[in-house]
C-alpha cells in the first residue's frame, strides 16, 4: 500500500444539481451552479495551480495564484472565488494569467526559505508549486526584508509552527474557525506585518485545542507534526477508525516501514469519512503513543495470589491456566461461577468471540460489557420507546437542525469533532438548548451562545423533562397528528403529563431551572422548526437514567420530532464502540441484534449453529459479578480491555469482590489497576493491530484495519478462541472477516454487513439488509421499528442519594477534552500536558466558607470513601454542585461514587453522590502532591 | 455502605419506581422486570428473603415476588426490544 | 446687538477657531453662533457677522482682531456668499454647509432639509430608486459605480434584514468633504440614509466614522439623538411606518477599512479584511445580509435629488459623470478648501482659479487626484475635465476628489516609493501581491533611488505592478501602481531615466 493522497478540488462541493454547463481550456463540465470554476478544472481534470484554497474550507481568494480569465468578463479573477455560471468559458492558461501567476509566485518565493526543509521533506507546496508555474529564480533577490528570521514554536507537544515557512493563506485561521470552531488563531498586524498567532501568546498558552486541522490545512512546512519532523514523511496509509470516543472518526494512519518495523508517523483525519469527515481532535489525531510505550504489556503472565510477582508465561501455559482455572471453578461452585465482561473499546468481533466463549464454552449467560456503566439505559430506554437500541439520525443531521436540546453532554470535550459540527450549525443560525449544572462550553463560547441554560440541579433530570413536556402539552405545542398516526394510545400519558405537579412552577424548586425559562426553552423546542436532542451521560448515569431516555424520547415524539434529518433522539457514545458491544450481544439478557435470551426462536439460531443449548436465563450483569462475588457463588472473571477498578463506582466494594475471586483474568495493553487483583495477564492488542470493525454513535460500522502485526504473537479474538477451545469447546475462525459473516448471518440487522461491502462502501449503518442495502442513516421514517411508538409515563422518583449535614455538597463527574476516561491512554501520552491530575470545580460560595482557593489540595468524602484532589474555584459549577474529572488513578474519583444504580438497568449514579470538601493538612498537600508527580513521571 | 443486601437494595429501587401504579400492576411491572433481568440465583435469594419474612423488604417487593412465584409470565412481554 | 458665525469645523478649529469664538462671546451683545466650515480654508477661521446686506466674512481672524471685525475695521471678504471664490461654485451636496448650525434641525428643515424624504415617503421604493438612477449618481466613494444599480440590487434581494452602511472612513490624504459634511451639515447624511433605507427595505444603517475625526463623531451622534427625538429616525421615520435605526461605529485606524468589504468586517467586530467578491456586499453584506454601502458624499446628496427629482441632478455634468464633484484642494496649495463644481469643469479651473496656483509660488510640477492610490497627474494636463472616463484615459482617476498640489521641487520617485510604503503599511495583509509586493516594490524604487542596475530593476518594477494590478485582491493592491507608475511615466527624469518624450 502506498500514501493515500485525497485529490483536494479547492472549494467544498456545491450541493444541487447539474446545472452549469462551462467550457474551461476547451474541454465542458457540467456542474451545479455556483460550484467554484477551480473546483470545475479540478473535475475537469485542469490543476490550476493555489495556495489558500482547500476544499474543507470556504474560498477566500487571498494567494492570487488561481486567476482566470473568463471570457466577456474583466481582468483576472480568482477561479475559487468565481461561481460557475451556464455557458461560461474559461481560460485557466492564457499568456496573461501566467505571467500574473509567476508574478505572485516569485513574491511569494521572495519570502521563503530557499532551503525550505519542508520542501526538501516533501511537507510544503511551494516547490512543486514553483516548478508549476515556472518560477526557477527570483529577480527581488534574498536582500529583502522578510521573515526566515523569525523564532519557531515548539511549545505544543504535538506540532511546531515555523513562521519563516509561513505564507498567511489563512488556512490554518480558518480551519480552526471554520472547522473546529474554536477561532484560536488570527492574523496580527496589517500589511507585510502580517503574521499568524494564537492570539498574541504561544501556541500551548493560547486557546488552541489542537485538533490539528490547523496543521492539515498549512499548504507549507509551518505548521507540522513534530513525528514528522523526528521520522520524516510517511511511506505508506492505512485507512482504520479512531478508538477513543463514540464520534469514530475515520483515519489514515500513515505509516513509514513495514511489518513489525512499522510505525506511525501521523494520523490524518480522512475526507471520505463517514463520520468525521476530514476532521480530528487531540486525542485521534495525536494521542496514539500509548501503544509504543513502554509501559506496554507484549507478554502473558501468571502467578498464584495477587500477592506474588508475576510470572512470563508462554500463550499455551497462560491459555491452560485460564481454562482449568475456570472449568475447576464451575466443578466446585457451577455453572454459573464465572463470567466476562467484555470491553467496548475492542472490535465487534472480538466483542462477539467473548459473548460466545460465555454462552458456549462457559454455559451460561454471565457476560456483560462496560456499557453497563455508560449508555445501559439507552439501549433500555430508546428500546422501549422505539423498538431499536440505538441513536435514530447519523451526525449530518444535525446540519439540518434548528433547534438543538442538548442534556446531559458536554461534547466539545467529550465529542469534540461532532461538537465542532454541531458549533458549525449554530454559527450557521440553528439554537441550542443546554440542559447541563455546569455552564459548559456550549453555553457560551466564540460565535456560540445558548439560547437557554438550564442549570438542571443533578438527580433531578426527569422532573425537568416532564416540566418540558407539561409545557408543550398543556400549552397546545404537541403534534396530535404525530401521535395518532405514529404512536400508540398517548392518552393515559397526556393526562399524567398534564398534571400540576409537572409544571415547571410546581418543579422549580426541584430542579433549580426557573420556571419562565424552562417554559421559553419548551416552546422553543416545540416550535423552533426541526428539533434534535442530544444527549450524554449526565442522562444516563442516574438512579433513573432509563426514564430520562424514555423522557426525552417522549418529547420527541409529542413533537413529531422523528423519523426525518434534522430531529432525532441521539445519544452520545462514550467509547468507540459502544454501540457496537451491545449490538454484539454482550448484556447478560440478550443475544446479538438485542434478542432476549428467554426467546426460543432465537436462541435455536445459535443453538443450531454453536451445538450447544443456550440458557434461557439471563446472566449476571456487572454490579451483581461484584455482589455474587462478595456474596461468594462467583470466583471468576474474565476482563477484556476494561480497567473496572477504577472506572466502577464504589472503588473498595469492587475491589474486595476482585479480591473475593480465585481466578481474575484481565486482558489489557496495561497492567491496569485490576491487574493488581489479577491471576493471569494476557497482553491484547492496540487500534493500531486489530483487524475488524467498530459501530459508532450513529450505528456507522466503520473498519478497524491493522498498521502492524500484533506484538503479542495474538490477535484478541485468537486468545478468547484459544481459551474456549482449551475448555473443551473448539472456537475457531481464519480471519476476523469470518467472524463478522457469522454475525451478518445470525443478526438481522448486520445481515448485509461483510468486510468486503465495507471495504467498497467505506462505512454502512446499520440495519444494513435487503430492505436498504446500503444501510440506514435515519431510523424510523414512516414508522417505528416497533411499529408504532410508546410513550411510557415517566414518573419522578428522586434519588436516595440526598445531601445532608455530613455531605452538603452534590459531586458529579465528567470528562475533559485531553484526557480519556480512566487515562489508561491518554495519561500514556503528551495529552497529559494540559491536564496533569483532576480538578475538582467548586463555586465560589462554597469555597469561601470552606476556605478553600484555587490550588488547594482538598480532601473530598462520601459515605462510602475519600480521596484528594486539587480544588480551582470557577463559577461554571452552581453553588451546592461540585465536579471532578475521572482520569487519574492518583484520585481516583470512583472511590467516592456509590453503589446507586439507575432501577432498570443498573447504570451506576456516578452523576449524583453526596459529598463533602475540606482543606487538607499541609503533610497530606505535600504527599499528593508528590504523588501526582511521580504518576506524572512515571507514565511520560 | 448500608448493610443490606444487594438484591433488596435492588428490588427497593424497583419499588421506588412502580409504587405509584395500581398495586396489582406495580406487583406485575416488577416481577415481569425481575424474569427478563435477573440472573436467577438473584430471584432466588429474594425469595429467601420472602420465605424468611424479611421484615425490612418493602411489602410490594414481598408481593411481586409472590406474583412472581403464583404466575406465569407474560412470554410476550419478553420479546419486546429489551435493551 | 450683533450676531457672529464662528465655524466649528475641526479645519477652523485647528487654526484657531475656538479662542477667537471666545474672545468674541466675552464682547457683549455679541452672540456667537456656530457653523459649519464654508470650504475656504484658506481664510480659516473665517468669522461672518451678520449684517442688512448678508453675512460679512472676516478671515484669517485670531482673537487680537476681533475688535477690528465687529467695528468692521478689519481685512474682509465681503459678504461671502457673494465672493468670488464661494460664489463661482455650484453648491449642492455642500449646499447648507456652512450657512446653519449643524445640528440645528430647524434650520436644517428651512434651508430645503427633509424635503427629500418626505417626497420620497410618497412613492413607492421602487421609483425612490428611479429617481437615484435617473439622476445618474455614482458613487463618490471613488469607484464611481452607478448607485441606484447598487440599490436595487439590494432593492430586490429577499432577506429578514438589510442595512444601509455609510463609509465615513475617509482615510485618502489631502479629502476632507466627508468630514466636513458630516460636521456642517450632518442631518443631510442621516436623511440620505433614511431615504436609502426606505428605498432598499433596510431597517438598520450605520456609519463607520473614522476615529480620527472626534468632532465627527460627536455632531453626527448628536444629530442622531436630535432626529430620534424628532421622529426622523427609530419605529416610525417621519411618520410613514417605517422602522429605520441609524449608530455610528468608530473605526480604529486602519486605512485598509475605508475598503468596504474590509469596512463590513469591522462593523462586524473582526479585523478589518478584504472579502473576495463575489458574492457583493449588495447581497452578502453586513452580518451576511443584503447591505447598501455608500459614501458620505453619495448619501448626503440623495435629499437634494429626491427633493428636486433626479432629472434635475441628472442635468447637470458632462458624459457619464452627472451632477457635481466636491474637489478637496490641498498639499502645496495657495487656496486650499472645498471646491464643488459640475462635472466637466476643467481641472485647471479648479487648480488655478480657486486654488491659485501653489503655496509656494514655484511652478505646479504635478497633482494626484483621489488619494494615495491615485495618480500624478502633470500640470501640462490640467485641461482634463473633471469626467470620470476622461481622467481614467488619461491613466488616472477622480477618486473621492482630493486633489494635492506640488511644486517643481516634488521628487517623483520619492514620491513612488511612498505609494508602495503606504501600501505595504496599510494592506490589510489578505492578498500576496498586495502584502509582499509592496515591500519588494520599496526595495526595488530604493534600487532604482540608488541607480543599481537601472534597467533590469525598471523593468522589475514594471513586471511587479502588472502583478500587482491584475492579481490583487481588491483596489489597494490593484490600485497602487496607478501613482508609481504614472510618476515613472511623466517623470522618468526623476528615475535616473531619460525624459518623457526623449525615450525610445
């Protein structure tokens, strides 16, 4: 495979139809009106030679190098800012337009580096450009004034900024205006002062979120990865999907070398992706050295208790071990002893080999996967709503929005290439609604600004939806036609709904949202044109995270906000393949494609298939592993890719259920924090090895293509094969693709769905069969996968978990941009620059009476544990609310988090959990301190 | 930590959930929830529980869990989308 | 009991005017009443005393002499509307200046104020726009492009929101007829807007006032407040129904936006850029909606042409170019000031006849017309008529009207090199040939200054204002070779070169 070079047309496409029939250099095109007569050549097959024009952004018309002439019109205009008109004709070579051409060329050249090194690595247009238009000397001379004096920037950990090479296109200013949105940089000074900034700092100063598509875009050496200035330029791409949020942006990774000598040089964001479409964020697009670094596992281990040393074993011995250690456990304590939890980090096949080893090899259905803890209850909620488990529009829908409720998400950190889409719409006129306690980026930002915040005090979230949905029904707002023809009997639920103790000025006090606002924020979703709800974990994670979904889509549907682009209840996945693990059947209750293990018809598929009989009683889900395993009729695990001691709540409770266990298997990159409870140690793959797929936020099953064989000697889904078959029931494929043919052929969902018709279509969302081959980007048009929809009554129950005298304060926790869940990742590498250690955000009116300020290291309790943190005081928390990230071990959020769960589906309450915040002793500041700096050490 | 058990803890949350329909159907509601998520080593420990007249169960946890043992489930039920 | 006008005008103001208003209110039975600049600014402060036979001027007063001008004992002009200076010109855009104080809306209204907008409150938008196109008004800005085109355009644009923007960033040396409307007579730009409003379906205007002009700015925001007050402006402009808000926005000092799509971005917080056009500010404009952007000078003469209908406009001029030209006279001028005249009066006229010649007494050696950007035009062309196509044949431009002089000491090339200078200081820094080029077009004149490698570095120059005209972005790179190389091509002598004529 060689590097994958997109053609770059120079203006983004026009959307329409053919309709502009233009003749340039003699040869015609035809073209929706108003498409650049650049972008025309290009499809034309003419290169005229530019600078400032790229098709990710709008044509600006600054490098003079595109000029034309069009006939009957005056001068030389600039081909990327000339729309194409019916019957134009164009001449992109005439003797004129060269000589303006090598012109601007020679001036350019005047101001840049006769050894440019970019030019000599191949990382800068100019020289090729150069030879293009036929400028071989510069007649000003080198004497001039210019800029090849001026110092670089190397202060980002991930790309330098050399200003010498710099030709202000403003490339970089507007993609990172444009595209990500954040207007981080501008030019400074006027005239031939003009230089690009971070506004007036240095780059790591500034407000630069590096996404990186500054660095996509510079046409020049400027601005350049700092790996490709250590390695040199890639050799070779491979197209693959990122593997940290549940975005899945498409990637080329680009590699130099080959086989086990591979490595990568830089991950560049891909045009053609589904999902991302030529964008990225810091962690994507630069934090993948975590897979090279040295903390990597690439041996199994063994040892007898956790107390020991581990041991490197061979495959064979650790594969033995794991599967006598689990048939000795189901002698001695049944079936039902162990179970796996697998991980929705790793692909759908190797997701679907777990699920498998546990229905087959282990007998039984004590499997559950890490979305337990994350969007459980969407798949209970939208399921029960719906029909289908899962989000109802693809990204692009939201460019069709006009209103955006967005609850309980945070996405310009946790989402941040769809926040960048979704900030795209509002500049573009679309209004949000935030639904969030904390005034998060959205609310208000550059460009961006809420139309409402409603500062939803935490547990309270269902009081806030029925206070919605009170408003549009009683004042009349609701789409009776919607819910006659789409919906079940609605008539029990509007009488509820219309209840006075639903209205906002009855629930005011609940939620802390004031009444008039929430009322504004009702009629404004109800009749603000096409509405889409967007929404997170601060849904989710609560004692009633499954009626909130059910909540929210019941706004949607009283709405008629469905079934179309623009609408949609659509969660945001936290990881990757979130989506993906539970389509794989990985819930103790349910077979792949959501089929409830007590249904007959579908367990004799497998039945058939697997030869074996399936129970028809669902298994253990997480929480009840660690409760059995406490309770001492559960002794074994295994873990794939999931750190579950420190991302499940009630740290001490997991442990001492780990600690419970005779046999802890963890397959992980890392000897993670429940390693250290482990028995046996098997090393797994990163992105950058796993051949399969991953299904993104939108249902998009994207490919995962290795860059370089596995390290280990075993690809992930091999190792669980291996186990199987060691415990007597033989598990074998050739190939991954083997995997997915056998879920295409069990799961009516994936039923079109192979690596061949992903590797032609680039990406298909599911359902993918007979009735839309090509898969279905917005779900339930017509009518709903269920037939018609039900709105379930949604009563609010509040939370046990209440503040008190001993625990005033409520906690609730989130992510932030450059760190990634538990870190395990993301603390690998640079990314940590920016956030070294949690921070706990608490308002000023609790700080001052706690005497706490900014910096402070502060002791924050629960009823079940206490931790340390550093405090900064911030008015984005209201008062009585504080808030933390989870990415450090050192804190370790979770050991304050309790052990409440949603009712439906046990979805921990990690967003709610009384607490209490005090000023440390200065011996206690100066061990946490130390502490983080060796963590910090030890991981950079 | 409170010191009760995890399966009350979770029938309680059931409870909270259900208590303000009809008692007959709250009872349904619940027990047809336990059938299609509990692994049955945890629908056996609440019968324990019943069998041993746990005084701190709520008394419509007590009753879903007769209704769960006195009737049939509803197989229907179990073939919706469950999430 | 005497009344005396003593001008306000920031020109008068400069030399004086404000103790010489002093000295005469401490006189008693005296009352100083203020006015706008008469344009001869040559006789600045001029104070005018009224009397039976019309208001005498007085110039060049300082306070020592004020006794002398109220016992009528001083050096005077005579009454001022009858000399020779004021009265061979034909004043219609400048019409009031001068004559009323400036935010005095009765006033305003006596002298033929708001007849404009009350006729044009009786037709309909459509023949509102007729009556400016059938005038043959053109923008006096300095492109000159037909402005009830321009106004239909955003006429027949659909959108939720159009505005009318007012360039009052008057940045070209040696022009001051913006300034010295909007401080003279600052209700005829506001009732132009107002008109420009209703014509184009524009609820909201602005008037991007250049910071450089205090005094402006606070004329013309008073004037607003006093309109607002009066119901010419807000929910209701003179009653018809028609909403028309109007703010002034104080620009920050960049030359570059006077540009107005670099204006546009201003107004709408950025940093002052060129925008590549298409699509025009007619129908993206401010905030992205159809947007009228007109001169002071273009708006401040729509009253008279609603009021006297645009036939009556129209009928003056010569060609193409109708009604009047304000000419800014100034540089090395004996008689600097404001010179409104119809078009197709000859530039010697205006140069000799009001200016009289330069201040220095030497011979005239040249004048650029319009501004930094536009050429130097050589005394032995001052039979040009003041005609926007003939002073384009002639290689050269009327621009906003400013006209500077320079005697035979002027050295041409110097004069070269400061046009590239101010282009490389005042670029907005968007385009290439306009950014680097004129650094390098400094460096090369400087080469050429040194007589190093003469020829090939003429040429050079030649070669990099082809580039500069045909590959810039908008007029400021496109346009600053106008001066060089007219320079270079009248007066080659000054390059080191041969003399015009003499060349083969």
């Amino acid at each position: 495979m060689t590097l994958i070079v997109e053609p770059d047309y120079g203006t983004p496409a026009v959307r329409g139809g053919a309709d502009a029939r233009v003749t340039i250099d003699g040869r015609e095109i035809t073209v929706p009106a108003g498409t650049s007569v650049l972008r025309a050549a290009k499809e034309a097959g003419i290169d005229i030679p530019k600078l400032c024009a790229t098709d990710s952004l709008k044509a600006f018309g600054s490098c003079r190098l595109c000029l034309v002439e069009v006939e009957g019109a005056r001068g030389t205009p600039a081909s990327c800012t000339t729309p194409c008109a019916d019957g134009m004709v164009v001449s992109t070579q005439s003797e004129q337009v060269v000589e303006v051409r090598r012109g601007v060329m020679e001036l350019y050249l005047s101001d840049h580096p006769t050894s440019c090194a970019g030019c000599a690595r191949g990382n800068c247009e100019m020289q090729d450009l150069a030879h293009q238009v036929g400028v071989d000397t510069v007649r000003y001379g080198l004497g001039g004034v210019s800029h090849l004096a001026e110092p670089a920037d190397t202060t980002n950990p991930y790309f330098a900024y050399e200003p010498s090479a710099c030709i202000v296109c403003s490339r970089c200013v507007r993609a990172c205006g444009e595209i990500q949105g954040t207007f981080a940089l501008t030019v400074q000074g006027r005239g031939f002062d003009s230089r690009i900034t971070p506004g007036g700092t240095d780059f790591l100063s500034s407000e630069c979120v590096s996404c990186g598509a500054c660095v996509q875009a510079c046409p020049t050496d400027a601005l350049t990865e700092k790996s490709v200035i250590d390695l040199g330029m890639p050799s070779r791409s491979v197209l693959t999907t990122c593997a940290y949020c549940g975005v899945g942006c498409s990637f080329k990774a680009e590699v130099r070398g080959s086989g086990s000598e591979s490595r990568v040089v830089r991950m560049m964001p891909w045009k053609d992706g589904g999902a991302n479409e030529g964008h990225s964020c810091v962690k994507g697009r630069f934090a993948y050295g975590y897979a090279s670094h040295r903390d990597r596992q690439l041996h199994p281990m063994v040892r007898d208790t956790i107390g020991e040393e581990w041991r490197v074993v061979s495959w064979d011995e650790a594969i033995r071990r794991v599967a006598e250690g689990f048939r000795s456990l189901q002698g001695r304590f049944g079936a039902g002893a162990i179970g796996a939890i697998s991980s929705s980090r790793c692909t759908n096949e190797e997701v679907y080999v777990v699920q498998k080893m546990v229905r087959a090899a282990f007998g039984n259905n004590n499997v559950d996967t890490c979305a337990r803890v994350c969007h459980s209850p969407t798949g209970f909620g939208l399921g029960q709503a719906f029909g289908t488990s899962a989000g109802t529009q693809d990204f692009a829908s939201v460019d069709d929005c006009d209103v955006i409720l967005l609850v309980g998400a945070n996405p310009t950190d946790a989402h941040p290439v769809f926040a960048s889409r979704m900030k795209r719409r509002l500049r573009e006129g679309a209004r949000i609604i935030v639904a969030d306690p904390r005034r998060i980026d959205l609310v208000r930002s550059p460009h961006v600004e809420a139309a409402h915040h409603l500062p939803v005090r935490p547990g309270t979230n269902v009081a806030f939806v029925n206070a919605m949905a009170h408003v549009i029904v009683t004042e009349g707002l609701h789409d009776v036609d919607f819910l006659r023809e789409r919906c079940e009997d609605a008539s029990d639920y509007l009488t509820f709904i219309a209840g006075a103790e639903h209205s906002p000025e009855a629930t005011a006090d609940v939620t802390g949202i004031p009444a008039e606002e929430l009322r504004a924020a009702a009629r404004l979703y109800a009749t603000g044109g096409n509405a889409g709800i967007y929404y997170g974990l601060g849904v989710t994670e609560h004692s009633q995270g499954s009626t909130m979904v059910m909540g929210l889509a019941n706004l949607a549907m009283l709405t008629g906000n469905l079934g179309r682009e623009g609408v949609g209840v659509n969660p945001l996945r936290g990881q990757n393949n979130v989506q993906g693990s539970c389509d794989m059947g990985s819930f103790p209750h349910e077979l792949p494609g959501y089929r409830h293990v007590s249904r007959e018809d579908v367990r004799a598929i497998y039945d058939d298939l697997w030869g074996v009989r399936i129970s028809p009683h669902p298994g253990l889900r997480i929480p009840n592993m660690f409760d059995s395993a406490v309770g001492g009729t559960f002794k074994g695990l295994f873990v794939q890719g999931e750190d579950i001691a420190q991302s499940d709540p009630n740290t001490a409770h997991v442990e001492s259920a780990l600690k419970s266990m005779e046999l802890v298997v963890v397959q992980d990159l890392f000897l993670n924090e429940t390693a250290r409870f482990a028995h046996v140690f098997l090393p797994g793959t990163s992105f950058l090895e796993k051949d399969g797929t991953f299904t993104n936020a939108e249902r998009r099953i994207n490919r995962v293509r290795p860059v370089m064989p596995s390290p280990t000697g075993k690809d992930e889904w091999e190792i669980v094969c291996d186990i199987a078959t060691a415990m007597g029931y033989p598990m074998s494929y050739a190939q991954p693709s083997e995997i997915m043919a056998e879920i295409a052929s069990t799961t009516p969902t994936f039923a079109g769905v192979s690596f061949e018709r992903l590797d032609a279509e680039g990406s298909m969302q599911w359902p993918v069969n007979d009735a839309a081959p090509h898969g279905t980007p917005t779900m339930h048009i017509g009518q709903f996968v269920r037939g018609l929809g039900h709105l379930a009554t949604t009563h609010y129950v509040p939370t046990t978990e209440v503040t008190g005298h001993r625990y005033p304060l409520v906690l609730t926790t989130g992510r932030i941009l450059s760190q990634y869940n538990v870190g395990a990742q993301t603390r690998r590498t640079a990314n940590s620059t920016w956030h070294p250690q949690d921070i706990l955000e608490i308002h000023p009116a609790d700080a001052e009476p706690r005497g706490i300020s900014s910096g402070d290291v502060v002791e924050l309790t629960s009823r079940v544990g206490s931790t340390h943190l550093t405090a900064e005081v911030s008015e984005r928390m209201p008062p009585g609310v504080v808030y933390t990230t989870f990415h450090h071990p050192v804190t370790g959020a979770n050991v304050v988090t309790t052990e409440n769960s949603d009712w439906a589906t046990n979805c921990p309450e990690y967003k709610v959990t009384a607490v209490q915040v005090t000023v440390v002793t200065e011996t206690v500041r100066a061990a946490y301190e130390e502490s983080v700096a060796t963590a910090t050490g030890s991981v950079r | 930590m409170s010191g009760e058990s995890a399966v009350i803890r979770l029938g309680h949350d059931l409870v909270r959930n259900f208590q303000m329909l009809p008692r007959e159907q709250a009872a349904t509601e619940i027990a047809t929830h336990i059938a299609k998520f509990w692994e049955p080593r945890m629908r056996h420990e609440l019968m324990a529980h019943v069998r041993l007249g746990d005084m701190a169960m709520h008394p419509l946890l007590v009753a879903a869990a007769e209704h769960f043992v006195d009737h049939e489930i509803n197989r229907g039920d179990l073939r919706e989308a469950s999430g | 009991m005497t009344t005396v006008w003593v001008p306000c005008d920031a020109a008068a103001l400069s030399v004086g005017a404000e103790a010489v208003a002093t000295a005469l209110a401490a006189v008693e039975g005296v009352t100083v009443r203020r006015n706008g600049s008469r344009g001869l600014l040559w006789a600045e402060p001029l104070v005018e005393v009224e009397t039976e036979h019309g208001r005498v001027g007085y110039p060049n007063v300082t306070p020592e002499l004020v006794e002398e001008v109220l016992a009528g004992s001083a050096p005077s002009l005579g009454v001022v509307e009858e000399h020779p200076w004021f009265a061979r010109q034909h004043r219609v855009t400048f019409v009031r200046v001068g004559r009323i104080e400036p935010t005095d809306i009765a006033a305003y209204r006596e002298l033929g104020g708001f007849a404009g907008l009350s006729r044009a409150l009786t037709l309909t938008p459509q023949q509102v726009v007729g009556e400016v196109t059938a005038s043959g008004l053109r923008g006096r800005g300095g492109a000159g492009f037909p402005t009830g085109i321009k106004w239909e355009t955003v006429r027949t644009a659909a959108a939720d929101v159009k505005f009318v923007c007012c360039n009052a960033d008057e940045g070209d040396s040696g022009t001051f007829a913006d300034r010295m409307l909007i401080e003279g007579d600052p209700f005829s730009l506001i009732e132009g807007m107002a008109i420009a409003a209703y014509a184009v379906g524009a609820s909201e205007g602005y008037v991007y006032l250049r910071s450089e002009y205090p005094h402006a700015v606070t004329t013309l925001r008073r004037a607003i407040d006093i309109a607002y007050a009066h119901g010419m402006l807000g929910e209701s402009v003179a009653g018809s129904g028609h909403r028309f808000d109007l703010e002034v926005r104080v620009g920050a000092g960049a030359y570059i936006c006077g540009e107005e799509t670099s204006m546009l971005d201003s107004l709408e917080g950025k940093r002052g850029e060129v925008r590549a056009k298409p699509p025009i500010p007619a129908l993206v404009g401010l905030f992205g909606r159809p947007t009228v952007v007109n001169n002071v000078l273009s708006l401040g003469t729509v009253p008279m042409i609603l009021a006297d209908g645009g036939t009556a406009y129209g009928a003056l001029g010569t060609g193409r170019s109708r009604g009047t030209q304000v000419v800014q006279l100034a540089g090395n001028v004996a008689r600097g000031g404001i010179v409104e005249c119809d078009f197709g009066t000859p530039l010697r006229t205006v140069v000799e006849d009001f200016g009289g010649g330069t201040l220095s007494g030497r011979p005239l050696k040249a004048m650029q017309v319009g501004g930094p950007l536009g050429a130097y035009v050589p005394a032995s062309h001052l039979d040009l008529p003041l005609d926007y196509e003939a002073f384009a044949e002639a290689g050269a431009m009327l621009g906003h009207g400013g006209v500077v002089l320079f005697d035979d000491t002027m050295d041409a090339s110097a004069m070269a090199r400061f046009a590239m200078e101010f282009c490389a200081k005042e670029s907005c820094g968007k385009c290439t040939p306009c950014r680097i080029g004129s650094t390098r077009g400094v460096e090369v004149i400087d080469r050429i200054r040194r007589r190093e490698d003469l020829e090939a570095n003429v040429e050079l120059l030649g070669s990099l204002c082809t580039t500069m005209t045909k590959g810039s972005l908008c007029a400021m790179g496109g346009l600053t070779p106008m001066p060089v190389q007219s320079a270079l091509t009248h007066f080659p002598e000054d390059f080191g070169l041969a003399a015009e004529g003499s060349r083969t």
